[in-house]
C-alpha cells in the first residue's frame, strides 16, 4: 500500500484558508475536486475544466435533464436535404463578456480555430466540417464532407463554446490565463491548486439568470474535507460527494443532496504504443490486459468504495442504454483464470505503474485493484499525482497506464471514438485498429439509429478484446448544497450549470 504525501495534507488544509471577499453573501463557492488543465475549450481535456468554461463560456446548444437539443446561443437549427450541412440560426444581441459583438463572423471564426490552432484538442472531432459559410449576421451553415450525426453533441459541447475573437487574437498562446467568452461568468483570477474566481458578466445576454456577484471554484481533492468546508458555511456546493458521506450529509437539516444518474464514467487507460513506457508486458500483450481484467472485480469496487451506489460497467455506454451491448456484460471475477491467461502469455508476475489524482476516493479505487491483482501475480505500483500533472504526462505519453474520468455525451461517438479511434484526442496511448477505425468512421457517417446501434456494437466487439482500456463504473452523479440554493438542475452529464442558480435569503 501507497503512503500519501504530507504535501497533499498540507494543501488540503490550505484550502480552509479563505480570502475576506468570500464574505460576501452574493459570492456561490463551490468545492471541487481537483484543477482544471487549461481553461481553453480548445485546448481542454479534463472534466474540471468542463466544469469551469462551462459557468464562463455559453455554447452554441445546450442539453436539458432528458438530454434533449435546447438553444443557447444558437436559436434553431436545421440540416439540409442530403444531411452534409447544418443551418443554424444565433441569438440577436449578444456580446462577449469584452463588449465584442457576437454574430456568424465570431462562430466562422471560432471554428477556424478549434480546426487549425496548434494548441487545439478539437481537430480530430471536427474533422468533417469542410467550410462554415456566413449567411448573413444571424445565420451561419456547417459544410460537411459526409453527413455526420454527432455535429448537434460537439455544439453542445466545447467545440460550440464560443470565445472572443479579438481578446482571444491578443492573448495568443496567453489565453488560458484571462479567457473572454459569452457565458454568465467572466474570468477574474487563477491561483493554481487554490481556486478560480469568477465574476458577473454586466454584458450577459440574460441578466436574470446571473444570481451572483461572483463564482468561486475552490480546489479540495479531499471528499471529506470538501464536506466540513460545506457543513461549516465555507462552501455553498460541492461535487463529488463520497458515497460514504451520504448519511452525514442527509442528517444535516442545513444541507441538501441533489442526485442524477450519469452518463460519465471512469476508465483505466494503457499506453500501448507510445514511447518507452509502453514497452510493458501489460502494454504489448492482451491476454496480459484480460488477466488483468479477470483479477479484479468491479463489484466489489462500487460496494467498498462507493457504497453500491454507483453502476458497475465495462462499457462507456451506461447499462441497459440504447447502444449497450448486452453481448458483452460485466465479467465476473476470476483469479485462476487469471492466473492461467499470465502462464499462457509468458507472464506470471507482472508489474506496471498505475498513474493516480491524489483525491482520496480515486486513490481508494486503486489500492483496491492493486491488492486484488496482486492475488493473480501483478505487481500494481500505484503513483499519486496531482490531477494537473498527471493529465500533462499522460498527453506527454509518460505513462504505463492511468486513470481517466469522462463525463459522457449525448452522441456515442464522443462516448467511445475520442479513446480509442486512432486520431481520438483522448487517445493517449496510441492504440490503432484499422477495422475498428473503419466501422467507428462508418457509425458517425450514419444517420439512422438502428443502423448505428448495429455498427458501435460491432465496434465494442473488437475494443473489448483489445482492452486498451477497462471501463470501470458509470457514475451516480452526487452533489451536496447548502439548503438555501435555488436554481440548481442536475444534468446526466455532471456538469454544474451555474446559469440560472441563486441564494435564497
């Protein structure tokens, strides 16, 4: 077993530390689990920079509770005939938190950049966009080389964040540090493992949904510190909350749990072909990845860890969802088979290192799968890294295997393409099947449901027995609020839409 650095202590306890203006009684403080990455939707790939740009940057289109398409900034959409274009008309009257004119021009734009900035993360995804075409002020039309279903998901997510042009123009390679959109919230400060402190945009769109004078995300990785910070008035939200803590927050006549089926879920990502850290046994082989598969039991995780609240899956699709593949349920635990696929492969002992957020709960789940491989012959050395860190190594390929959370989507293909397509941003251990690149590329070329339910199944059936990953859980979205906020709506997807929430007196 791992011992946790005095430093993360150190910072935990830090994180009571708070500033006079958080006195305030218009300011919402919401405790997070860890730092985002980059607070360019760009350049973002963590969920807590999702999180974040979220209350800063309005999208194009939004998702509802039922995870319908809403509008945004985008007022109406519609696709052509032949489904290789989408018309879509914007709001009138909106301006950038900078006093910059929102229209077609700022969304050609934006487009531009998510396709062809250096520094963008999006490139792979908006791959299919072959031109956007102004119209006229309010309208603008995506041009697509082939008809492409997840086009409405990626404008309702960070590609339809829309960002300044002109402060986005002078911040250059700056912008993560002062960004400029069109969301409620603008950018005020970043003190990094500290907090982001956001404030009322005065040229907001919909002022009525603005119930603050500011926004704060205070980083607390520990789940049972972010609990006392609530319970002690010194946050108004938090996310995340341990399973285990459930009872203590329901007793609590001051505090409310708010819940929601997720569609995100948790993921253990392999680096097979990316420099010499993937020169492993558990890198190169399969049947080393499925050993590793039938030594632990994913079960057990939900129950010791969460308390059995979360769902055990291997999928990245929630169970019993539309492209759920009930051909391939959650395998049961099985050490002698674990055994025997190690023998069979070469391998009986094999050790690799298991790159860790250093949040209690997260470092919880891998020394449970480290004692329970090890029963099979692995030798799991578990790192703990701050989620910052460990997502820049991972992107760096300086990793053997590590953990990974996505929040989920609408569309499956940004449920399962962005790991394991060849060109997935997410993709950071390089893994390439060229059949499976090939359904994957056909599945979001298709309109139609049934035909694209039959092509991600078949897709499962190569990735699955692959394994350059092993989905772990779906989660149960779980927040704790003080009993005075108002406003809050919970999304399958987990992200806090600050947008509309306030403070009652």
């Amino acid at each position: 077993m791992m011992q946790r650095p005095i430093v993360w202590l150190i910072g935990m306890l830090a994180a009571f530390v708070f500033s006079s203006h958080l006195a305030s009684a218009t300011t919402l403080r919401i405790g997070m689990t860890s730092d985002p990455d980059t607070l360019d939707p760009a350049g973002s790939g963590s969920f807590i920079s999702l999180q974040i740009t979220g209350a800063m940057c309005d999208k194009l289109i939004d998702t509802d509770p039922d995870l319908n398409y809403v509008p945004m900034l985008a007022t109406e959409w519609h696709w052509s005939d032949d489904n290789r274009a989408l018309t879509v008309k914007l709001r009138p009257g909106v301006v950038f938190q900078d006093g910059e004119k929102f229209d077609a021009e700022a969304v050609k734009w934006n487009f531009n950049r998510y396709q062809t900035s250096p520094q963008s993360k999006r490139v792979s995804q908006l791959k299919p966009i072959t031109g956007v075409t102004v119209i006229d002020p309010l309208t603008v039309r995506f041009e697509l080389s082939e008809p492409y279903a997840p086009l409405l998901m990626l404008l309702a997510d960070r590609p339809g964040m829309m960002m300044a042009p002109r402060a986005t123009v002078e911040a250059g390679l700056n912008v993560t540090d002062h960004p400029v959109c069109a969301g409620p919230y603008q950018f005020v400060r970043r003190i990094a493992q500290d907090r982001i402190i956001l404030q009322r945009s005065s040229n907001y769109w919909d002022p009525s949904k603005v119930g603050f004078d500011e926004v704060d995300f205070v980083t607390i990785p520990d789940g049972s510190l972010r609990l006392t910070s609530l319970r002690t008035g010194q946050l108004d939200l938090i996310e995340r909350v341990s399973p285990t803590d459930l009872d203590t927050l329901r007793s609590d006549p001051h505090l409310k749990l708010i819940s929601e089926p997720g569609l995100g879920y948790q993921t253990l990502q392999f680096n097979l072909n990316r420099g010499p850290m993937s020169d492993n046994p558990i890198s190169r082989d399969p049947l080393v990845r499925e050993a590793f598969e039938a030594s632990i039991d994913r079960e057990v995780i939900n129950e010791v860890v969460f308390s059995g609240q979360y769902s055990a899956n291997n999928q990245p699709e929630p169970l019993g969802g539309t492209y759920y593949d009930p051909d391939f349920p959650v395998p049961h635990r099985d050490v002698e088979r674990a055994k025997a696929l190690l023998k069979q492969a070469g391998h009986p002992h094999v050790t690799f290192t298991l790159n860790v957020p250093n949040d209690p709960v997260t470092a919880q789940i891998a020394e449970v799968m480290q004692s329970m491989s090890a029963e099979a012959g692995f030798d799991v050395k578990v790192q703990l890294m701050e989620a910052v860190s460990l997502f820049a190594a991972a992107d760096r390929g300086e990793f053997q295997a590590n953990f990974s959370i996505w929040s989920g989507r609408v569309d499956p293909d940004q449920n399962i393409s962005i790991w394991v397509a060849s060109n997935g941003f997410l993709n950071r251990g390089q893994y390439s099947n060229p059949q499976l690149d090939a359904l994957l590329q056909k599945a979001t070329a298709t309109i139609d449901k049934d035909q694209r339910v039959s092509l991600y199944r078949q897709a499962a059936a190569i990735y699955l027995k692959d394994r350059p990953y092993l989905f772990l859980y779906h989660y149960t979205w779980l927040w704790g609020a003080t009993a005075k906020l108002a406003g809050f709506i919970p999304n399958p997807d987990g992200v806090i839409r600050v947008r509309g929430m306030h403070l009652d007196q």
